[in-house]
C-alpha cells in the first residue's frame, strides 16, 4: 500500500533541500554539483568487492543507501537529476528505476556504463565523492567550503528524516527485544546476532554498522568485533549495540541485561538506566552538549560512590582526578542520521578531559543525537587506576567481581524539538 503520508514528507524534504543546495551553490559561486554515489572497491590482490553503503551527500537526497556508479547533479537552481546505474548484466541484478513520489522531483535516467554522466557540464561544476573515483572527472574536487555547508544542512534534520530515524528505532527495538529473550534463554552471542537480524529482517551488512554484542566481560570492549559460537558456562550480562537503516537513515540503541541472580550487577544497570533517563530529560533547545557530557561524569561519580566502588572521595574529585574516565571512557554521545556518527559534529573541538567525546554543539531544534552514558570494567584502564595514588580508593574485591559482567551501555535516539526533546527508541523499547 502506498505511504503517502511519508511520500509527502519526502517531498517536503527534497523541496527543501533543492532551495538549501540552490542557495549555497550561488553562494559559493558554482553552477551545478555533481555527486557521486560512490561503488565499493575491490580486494586487495583479489576479485570481490567490499560492501557498499552510500556516500552521506549521495544519500541526502535519495535514501538509496545500496546504489554504487549512480551520479545526481544539482543545478544551481536546485533542480536534480539522477543517473542510476543500469547495466545489462547477468551476473547480478539490476537496479529498476523506481516509480516512487520522489522521482517527480528528481529526474531519474538509466546508464549502463559506470562513469560520469556524458552530457555538456556547465563550466563552474564542483564533484563530490571518493577521491579515487572522481579523480578524473573536469571539476573542483570535493571543495572544503562547500563541504563545510552542506555538512553543516545535515546538522538539522527535517520531518522526513526523523520519520526515518525513528522507524529505523521501531524496526531495531524488535531486534533488542529478540536479542534479550535469545540472551535470557541461554544463546551465545553468534546466536543472539543471529535472532537479531531475524527479527530486524536486516543483513548485517546492511546494518549502520556492525551489531556489538557481547557477553560478560566482551561487554567491556567498546567497539567488541567478533561473536562467539559457544555460550559461555556462565553467562553474567548482555551488552547489545546495534541498529538499522531504514531508507538509509540510522538507528543507533544500546541495552544491558544482566543475568537473573546478578543483583549488584542489576543495580549498576538499574543506576545507569536512570542516569540516562534523566540526561533524555535535559536534551532541550540551548543545552550545552559539552555540559551534558561533564553532568554524565558527575552521575558515573555518584554512581560508584552508591555502589562503593569508589570511597572516601567526593563526586567533583572523583571526575577531577580522572577517575570517572577510567570506567566511562568514552562521549555522551553524538549526532544521528545518514551515518551512525554523522557529520559536524564538532564546531569546537572536543575538551581536553574529553577527547572521545563527538559531539560539541549547544543544542538547536531538528537536531538529533544520542545519549548513550556507559560504565565498564575495562582490563587496560583498572590497573594504573589501582596502582596508581588513588588505588587505595577503590574497592578491588567489588571490582574482581564484577569485572566479569564487562561493562554496562544505555543508549536512546533522541530529537531536540521546539521546546524540548523527543525520545525516538523508548516508545518501541520502553526498558
Ligand atoms: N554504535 C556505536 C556508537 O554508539 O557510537
Ligand atoms: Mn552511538
Ligand atoms: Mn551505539
């Protein structure tokens, strides 16, 4: 059945964009942008490709996220024109040229050769894309100015792309209620992948980055890589990152579940969950993210002094002294759309106590970020902070314990409205 709600919205959207790219290409004073779609390269020494996921400028206007050797061009009045690849080919399929609301606004053409487009360019073009793929086409490559400024676009998402971001909620919420069930019944983490994507009805390549799940201290690694066959004999906690795409748009969720019987655990869970409940909370018009990140340490502190992981220090020293740092390493947080990490992020750079941190905007309406506080046992991080001048404040028995339940990570996709904030994953993952 046709979505014309979100049909319209699309419309809306590429309206907009059309005025925003007409405005900065007179601006900067060019005559029309070429964008590539980009194609992924091949192996090394080899003769298969890598996954292709689209280019964020390419995606911008088309959402077609697993298009490769397409070019749109943008006229400096803001008209668009599409050229998909279409080649006659029997070893793989085809990409049809779709007959959706959209192509009434962007013209849409068939080419079965992968280069650029043959027609009369006009004279002051710039191109965007790969380096390596663009290298040879007449035009001012990748200019930073106009790179700054259609970055910059991203920042504010518009009605079609927070329907996007949160159906791509709605569509991995089912993911994280399957991965828990599957994790509550004994799965191991290749097991738990697996039920994820069954209920997603998404192929991990497809995902807006790879699925982080790990069990008990893998829940400790960040960015943890791989999945384990086997369960363990013992499995103490989940930590579930992972997300969908939905017509190229992002989702980005975290949940921790600890195993029944894990009751300390379950508290240092329970703490980050409503630490994290309340930074949703302060996600509003004018906040300073940079703050937000600082107030983050400040409920770790309180958190490990709760628990008594940490004594005999007050909460602001406990920060001061780094010691914060060393269970919570990384960024509250970042901005969310056609990349998971999407772009501008960092109109500022980043605090020196906070290099990790990703994000360093004062809050505006139509931004959408993540708050994803985190606590963890991390084996690399705990023995210059034991060993070190303020080892005698930390409880090393409590530490051993629970050093192998890993880590604990909450992550919510929230929107900045007009006059506050709008939680995008909890309506589909209340917990
Ligand atoms: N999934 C990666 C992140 O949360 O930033
Ligand atoms: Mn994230
Ligand atoms: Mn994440």
């Amino acid at each position: 059945m046709p979505d014309t709600r979100l049909d319209d919205l699309q419309q809306a959207h590429i309206r907009q964009l059309q005025k925003a790219y007409a405005d900065i290409l007179q601006q900067q004073g060019y005559d029309a942008v070429l964008i590539s779609s980009g194609a992924a390269p091949v192996r090394y020494a080899d003769d298969q490709y890598h996954h292709h996921q689209g280019y964020g400028h390419f995606l911008h206007w088309t959402g077609l996220a697993g298009i490769e050797h397409s070019w749109l061009l943008i006229d400096r009045d803001g008209s668009a024109r599409l050229w998909l690849h279409t080649p006659v080919d029997f070893w793989h399929a085809t990409a049809e040229i779709p007959a959706e609301a959209w192509t009434q606004l962007i013209h849409v053409e068939g080419q079965a050769g992968t280069g650029v487009p043959e027609i009369a360019y006009p004279e002051r073009l710039a191109v965007i894309g790969d380096p390596a793929q663009i290298n040879t086409v007449k035009g001012q490559v990748n200019p930073p100015a106009l790179l700054a400024a259609l970055d910059h676009l991203r920042i504010y998402k518009s009605e079609y792309e927070v329907e996007c971001i949160e159906r791509a909620n709605a569509q991995a919420a089912r993911g994280h209620k399957a991965a828990r069930d599957a994790f509550l019944n004994g799965a191991s983490e290749f097991a738990i992948n697996l039920a994820y994507q069954q209920a997603t009805a998404q192929r991990e390549v497809d995902a807006p980055y790879h699925s982080i799940i790990g069990l008990n201290d893998h829940a400790g690694i960040l960015h943890y890589q791989h999945y384990q066959i086997d369960s363990p004999p013992r499995a103490r906690s989940l930590l579930i990152d992972a997300g969908c795409r939905y017509r190229g748009y992002c989702s980005d969720i975290t949940r921790t579940t600890a195993a029944p019987g894990e009751s300390r655990f379950q508290a240092l869970v329970n703490g980050v969950e409503s630490l994290q409940q309340r930074l949703c909370d302060a996600v509003a018009p004018g906040a300073d993210y940079v703050e937000l990140h600082h107030r983050t340490h400040l409920g770790i502190a309180a958190l490990l002094k709760a628990a008594d992981l940490v004594t005999g220090l007050s909460e602001e020293a406990m920060v001061d002294k780094q010691i914060t740092r060393a269970f919570f390493p990384h960024g509250l947080g970042h901005f969310l759309g056609i990349q998971v990490h999407d772009v501008a992020g960092k109109p500022r750079p980043s605090p020196e106590h906070a290099p990790a941190l990703r994000l360093t905007h004062r809050l505006e309406p139509g931004m959408v970020v993540t708050i994803e506080p985190g606590l963890y046992f991390i084996p690399s991080l705990l023995p210059p902070l034991l060993n070190g001048a303020d080892g005698q404040h930390l409880n090393r028995p409590l530490i051993d314990e629970l050093k192998s339940c890993g880590g604990i990570r909450i992550e919510d996709n929230v929107q900045v409205t007009d006059s506050g904030a709008r939680n995008l994953t909890r309506p589909y993952l209340p917990e």
